[in-house]
C-alpha cells in the first residue's frame, strides 16, 4: 500500500487520520507543522496530506515549498472553503481539497482515488497529439505550445489531456472531476474550476488567448480544435 504523510496542528485529527488510513493498509506519518516536511518526508511520501492554518510554516508556504521536490498528490485538509484560498492553495501546485468537518469515509475514498491516478502509467498506445495549438507527449505527461513547456501541474495536465483527446465535447465539472481523478465529485467539483482558472492563465501567458479550453456556460467545458 502507499505512505501516507499528514501535516496537522489537531493531533486529535492526526490520530484520526492515522486510524483511518492505516484501515485500508497505509503507512501513515503525522507532522504538526508545515515545516516538519522534510526533503526526505517528501521522497518517502506517496500522498501528502496538509492543513491550511498551521503554526509556523503553515499549508500555503509548506505546498510552495515542497512542490518541486515531489510529484505525489497533495491534498488541502482545510476549514478555509473561500474561493481565493482554493485558488491559493491549487494554484501553488495542490490537487485537491477537503473541507472540514469532512467524514472520514469520503477522506478514504478521496485519498484511494488520487493514488489510483498517481500511480497510472502510460499504456502502450502513448503517442504525441496536438489539439488547439497545444502538443500533448502522452508518455512524459507533459504539454509545450510552439517550443516553449507548457508548465502545469499534474493535476492540470490531466484536466487538459483529458479534454484534448475528447475534442469538441463537452463535459461538467462532475464528469472532469470524476473522469480525472476517479472519484464521483459532485461535491467539490469546484476544484476543476479553479484548476481551469490556473490552465487558462498559463496558456495566456503562452499567447493563447482566447485558448482552447472553453467554458459552456451552464453545463461545463470542452476542448476546441484539432
């Protein structure tokens, strides 16, 4: 099974996580502050796990911190639902968030569900596509418009692949949600939205704008060009 990391000032809900994590056979690992995560912490975790409002080196500045030190999935655990921390805290490179109070079943399922996406590899299909002036290396899981890298995270790329390789369709924020990360997302499937918001500030920074992630209004969005 995976390692787990969790960074929480609650011990209470450290000991909560542990409990209900290690039920379905994860190594779990509890810090209480965000700058307890060491280089190591991150090589060994498979998943991290981190409260926004810490002592010291709270949620925000331990995600910036360690982002480029690994690739593993990062979930805010936060009681902060306002739309500008989401965005903070997604567009610093996490891929997720749970809101508290949260039921530990849904943390479960939530956390398996990032894992099965983490550990997904290319099959032998993998090829290079072009959609929308942007070049997908399926393989590598990267994106580049033109020569330059298109640097997203690994939850935005996954959001545009899937969406480049459906062109022309038009998918809900339930159904990205899902599709992505595999775990039904009616409840915080606003999570795509501030993803989308993140990708189309890159792309623009790219020169494309207006890009090829395009909003339905009312029912979601899809992927234009071929």
């Amino acid at each position: 099974m995976a390692h787990i990391l969790a960074a929480d000032d609650d011990r209470d809900l450290c000991a909560l996580l542990r409990t209900a994590l290690e039920r379905d056979g994860h190594t779990v690992r509890t810090v209480c502050s965000g700058g307890e995560i060491t280089p190591a912490l991150c090589a060994w975790a498979d998943c991290i796990l981190l409260d926004i409002m810490m002592p010291g080196e709270d949620g925000f500045a331990a995600c910036r911190r360690i982002r480029d030190l690994t690739d593993a999935p990062i979930l805010f655990l936060t009681a902060r639902g306002e739309e500008g921390d989401i965005l903070t805290g997604l567009g610093l490179g996490g891929d997720d968030y749970l809101l508290k109070p949260f039921r530990v079943s849904e943390l479960r399922a939530r956390v398996a569900a990032h894992l099965r996406r983490a550990s997904r590899v290319p099959g032998p299909a993998a090829r290079r596509v072009v959609r929308g002036g942007v070049a997908f290396d399926l393989a590598a899981r990267t994106a580049a418009v033109g020569e330059c890298p298109l640097r997203l995270t690994r939850s935005e790329y996954a959001i545009c692949e899937y969406l480049a390789l459906h062109p022309g369709r038009t998918f809900s924020r339930e159904q990205i949600y899902e599709a992505v990360f595999g775990y039904d997302g009616t409840a915080d499937a606003s999570a795509v939205t501030e993803h989308v918001k993140n990708i189309r500030a890159k792309l623009r920074a790219l020169g494309l704008d207006p890009g090829p992630l395009v909003t339905v209004w009312g029912v979601g969005y899809r992927w234009s060009g071929e």
